[in-house]
C-alpha cells in the first residue's frame, strides 16, 4: 500500500530526529505520488513554539510549490495533529491527514495537548491565560478595507 511508504517515512524521520535532539515527531507532504517535503519537530533546536513537524513540512512545501494553497496535496504524519497543526493543516487546505501515533500516545510520554482543547472550548474571559477584547472599532477599519478592496488575492 502506499500509504504505508510515506508514513513509514515520517516514522523514520521522526526517529532520526530524536536521535539527533529533535523532538518525536516528522511529516511528510505528498502531491501526485511524490513527498515534496519533510519536517521534524524542532521547537527546541529553533526555539520556535511553532516549529512543529506539519508546520515545517507545510512550511516547505509551501515554498517549494510557491502558493499557499495545499489543497493537492495529503500530508503523512508520526503523531495525531495537535491543535495547532490541525489548524494550519485547514489553513493549507490539505486534503487528507494520515497519522500513526494518536494524541494519547503522545500524551503518555508528556506530549498533552489537552489542555488547549480545554481552552479553546471556553468564552475567552474565562481562559487561564487572561484574555482581553479592546480597540475592535479601530480594528474593524483593517477588515473594511479588506472587504472592500478589489484586487485582494483570497485564501
């Protein structure tokens, strides 16, 4: 089965990546058959919360493809998306996710995302990170003038 090579793939890469002081986690990207592009999870290599492995390999592929826009491709990854990259696997339009590892694996090995889901569940007043809505007519006029603008490119 194919699937089976790419994710074993991201597996490999994962493992690598421990191994040389990365975190437990890879991702590939493929389009038409092809991986165009790997990540491994650095956050602590780039000191870089964001540095996931979905993020880097969007981030990659992205480029390699010069466009935002994923929707042609499937991404392979060793471990159930954390929220997060869930978030910028949809941004990215991905159109389909396959992962090994899921999010109680990860858990289990002190990878716990759940906390953010609990999070994103509550109204923003009663989040444990205070949180605060202010200037939103003032902000509103970026909004305006993006609704209005005639040759904004969509995404």
């Amino acid at each position: 089965m194919e699937q089976n090579k790419f994710m074993l793939d991201a597996i490999k890469i994962s493992i690598d990546n421990v191994k040389n002081n990365g975190g437990p986690f890879g991702a590939v990207i493929v389009k038409d058959g092809e991986i165009i592009a790997r990540g491994v999870n650095r956050v602590t290599d780039y000191n870089d919360p964001t540095a996931h492995a979905e993020v880097n390999a969007i981030r990659e592929a992205s480029k390699k493809l010069n466009r935002f826009d994923l929707s042609d491709c499937e991404i392979y990854t060793s471990c159930e998306p954390c929220p997060m990259c869930l978030g910028a696997i949809y941004w990215a339009r991905l159109n389909k996710v396959y992962f090994a590892n899921n999010k109680t694996d990860a858990k289990n090995i002190g990878f716990d995302d759940s906390f953010i889901y609990d999070e994103i569940e509550k109204p923003f007043e009663k989040r444990n990170i205070p949180t605060f809505q202010i200037m939103r007519d003032e902000a509103l006029q970026a909004f305006k003038d993006w609704d209005s603008k005639e040759d904004k490119i969509e995404y």
